[in-house]
C-alpha cells in the first residue's frame, strides 16, 4: 500500500499502472464509510501477492491528485491500467464486490499462469493451478488423472469435487469413486452397516462404528450414504 501525494502522483500512480495494476482508494480521516472500506481493499490488493497494487490519497491534504479524478464524494475507487481508467466505484461496498473488482484487474494474467502450470503437467504444477483456482477444470481433471493412476483415488475424489460438475467431470467423479472404494469393499460395509442396525440405538460402540462406516462408505458411494442416514434416523429417533 501507498499513500500517495499531490507531489508524487504522477510516479506512484500514473507511471507505475503501466507495468502493473493501480487501485486508487481517495478517502479521507473524517469518512466514516471509507474507514469500513479502507481495510477491506487492503486485505483484498495484499492477496494478489503484488500482482495489483494499492495507492491511497487522502483528499483533504492532497486536493489536486484528488482534483485529476473529478471526485464528487467519497470513498471513491478507480483502477488504472496503462495510464487510463479501467473501472471505479463510488461508496462502501461489500468484500465480495471488491474481490469482483480487483480480479477484473489480473485475470488474463491469472489464465496465462494457469494455462503455464497445465502445460507443465505434474503433480506439484497442476496443484499450484488449484491453489490459484480450485474450480479450474484443465488442472483438476488432469491432477485426478495423476492420482488414480498413483492409487490415490480418494484424493482424485476431492479434487473432483471441486470442480463445476459437468457430464465429463461426473464420470470422472463416479470411475474415482469406483476406485476409491471398489465393489467388494462397498458390499462388506454394507452388509456391517446391516448387522449394527439393530444396535445402533442402545449400543454407543454400534453407533461409532455405524457413522465410522459410514465415512468410509461416502467417499465411493453418497448416494448409498444417504439411504443409511435415513435408516440410522428411523432407528435413533
């Protein structure tokens, strides 16, 4: 963060947004909703790691760098990117609209640094792409790739599970689950879940057990979990 003055407006704000993104919060000490706001950009900026940067003018001691953004009313907001305006906003808003905000700054230099981390193509490279973007499907599809083929089919699930759920992430959901948890180990469990049934009520080990089994059933099989739920419901209650 910044704090920018009349004298050092053009080098601060100017010149640098033509090598990296500038957010620039006008407040003043005496606003009440830029002291909400103020805090909340400063999170979000800091997040970007460097990739935007954050440059505060306070109006009051610095009226001309203040003047060069026509501010009528304050906390006002403006982005630059190479010298121009890129988007602004008037007034407190919430960390989500923020968020929306400054992602709108970097986001063709977020896609590039994925699509780099795809191309790569292991296992420390595709997480990498999650740890930017846990939706990305590219990455996650890949990663689940690599650990079904580690045997790790439990962890090719979560990761899965993560993605925006389409016809080809859903198979790929259902062949991890499968391998998570193969055919003769969904049958013995249910057929243990179906011998504690009738103890779960009065036997707290049953009933430990049951919901351990349970767990352990979820990771291959939700639907069926569900349907255990219920009865384990009818028998408690």
């Amino acid at each position: 963060m910044i704090d920018v003055t009349d004298a050092t407006f053009e080098a601060e704000i100017l010149q640098r947004s033509m090598t990296t993104p500038v957010v620039v919060d006008l407040w003043a000490p005496w606003c009440g909703p830029c002291k909400t706001l103020g805090p909340i950009i400063e999170k979000v900026v800091d997040e970007t790691n460097g990739k935007v940067v954050l440059a505060k003018i306070n109006v009051d001691e610095n009226p001309q760098a203040s003047a060069a953004f026509r501010v009528q009313s304050i906390p006002a907001v403006f982005a630059l990117v190479n010298g121009e305006i890129a988007d602004t906003f008037v007034g407190a808003q919430p960390e989500e609209k923020i968020r929306e905000f400054v992602a709108g700054l970097i986001t063709g230099e977020i896609e590039a640094e994925l699509a780099a981390l795809v191309a790569v193509g292991d296992e420390t490279s595709l997480r990498q792409a999650l740890a930017l973007d846990k939706t990305h499907k590219p990455a996650g599809m890949a990663l689940a790739e690599l650990l079904l083929a580690d045997g790790q089919a439990n962890d090719a699930v979560a990761v899965l599970a993560a993605l925006p759920i389409d016809d080809e992430v859903q198979q790929a959901i259902d062949t991890a689950r499968a391998g998570a948890l193969p055919t003769g180990d969904r049958d013995r469990i249910e057929a243990k879940l179906s011998t504690l049934l009738d103890s779960v009520k009065a036997d707290e080990d049953a009933r430990h057990e049951f919901v351990g089994l349970l767990d352990e059933l979820s990771v291959g099989d939700p639907q069926s979990v569900t349907e255990w739920r219920k009865k384990l419901s009818s028998r408690l209650f």
